[in-house]
C-alpha cells in the first residue's frame, strides 16, 4: 500500500472531540510507528520542491513535532510560532478569531532575517486562522514563504483561501 494510503487508514477519527458535533483527525497512531512517522515527514519534506530552506517554521503545539524533524531532515532551522506569553524573549504578535473569541500567536522577532526562505509546517488545516496568523508575522519580518504544507487538510473549512498567494501542500485531505 502506498505511504499515502497507509498515513490515511492510521489517522483515527474521534467523534464528538473536543465537543459535540466535531469529528477530530487523531494523528498519535501516526507518530506512535516509526515508518508512518519517518514516511509523513518524508512527504512534507518533498513539499519543499528541492528548495534550499533556510528555517522551518512550526505552528504551536503538534505542528512542533512535524516542523521540527522536516527541519533537521532538510538541514533547516526549526523557529517556534506560540501562544501568547510562551516565548521568552521580544517577539512580534498577532491575534485571529476563533469560533468563540479571540486568540493572539507570536514569534520572535529576530526568530527570521529577511529573504530567508521558510516552509510553514503544521499538523492540520481547518479555518486557516492560526496560519494565516503565522503568514502575517512572516511577512512582516520579510520571509521569503515558499509554501505551507500540512499533514492534513479539512477541505470543507475552506482554511485554504486564508493564506492566498503562498501555496498549499496537503499529504491527506478531508
């Protein structure tokens, strides 16, 4: 069975998570076996498209634990996008809407230099807010975004549309 195949029959579906009427992608089989693990960071890392990559860049929290292996497979620094109040040193900051409020990320302000080539790497796309909040602190530091590649994609949400122009790689979609 193809990588593809084998990361999409892993992906375990929790219905009614983390409230009612939601049907959560739960990625820990993946992470759990090792050749499921190394195969999805394999395809993220083909998202790259051969680029030289200066930085990963990795949405808080699972999107860490992508961003960082495709980071060390491509020789690439790993640079932290969090929650507010958890980075120690200046950062720069912006917030997005929620379903029911409001939540602000930040990175930290010499974290990218300008014209550095970053790939954005994130576990899941849904809405698109939280990267699309992460495009606009990259932008404002003068990255060079060649991309935003996530293991997977809800297609139905639409999240996509939120981070026109920089493209989107999606390993599985939903």
């Amino acid at each position: 069975m193809p990588a593809v195949e084998c990361l999409r029959a892993a992906v375990r579906d929790v219905v009614d998570f983390p409230k009612p009427g939601i049907v959560f992608k739960d990625i820990t089989p993946i992470l759990a076996d090792g050749k499921l693990f190394r195969d999805s960071i394999s395809l993220l890392c083909a998202t790259a498209g051969g680029v030289t990559i200066d930085k990963v860049v990795g949405i808080d929290a699972r999107g860490f634990i992508f961003a960082a292996a495709v980071a060390d497979r491509l020789g690439a620094g790993f640079v932290p996008v969090r929650k507010k109040g958890k980075l120690p040193w200046k950062t720069r900051q912006t917030a997005y809407s929620l379903e029911y409020g409001e939540a602000i990320v930040e990175l930290h302000e010499d974290a990218v230099k300008p014209g550095e080539t970053i790939l954005l790497v994130d576990d899941l796309l849904a809405t698109g807010g939280t990267a699309a909040a992460a495009v606009k602190l990259l932008d404002e530091l003068g990255a060079n975004l060649i991309g935003i590649s996530v293991l997977i994609e809800l297609t139905f949400l639409q999240g996509r549309a939120k981070l026109v122009p920089h493209p989107v790689h999606s390993i599985l979609t939903y």
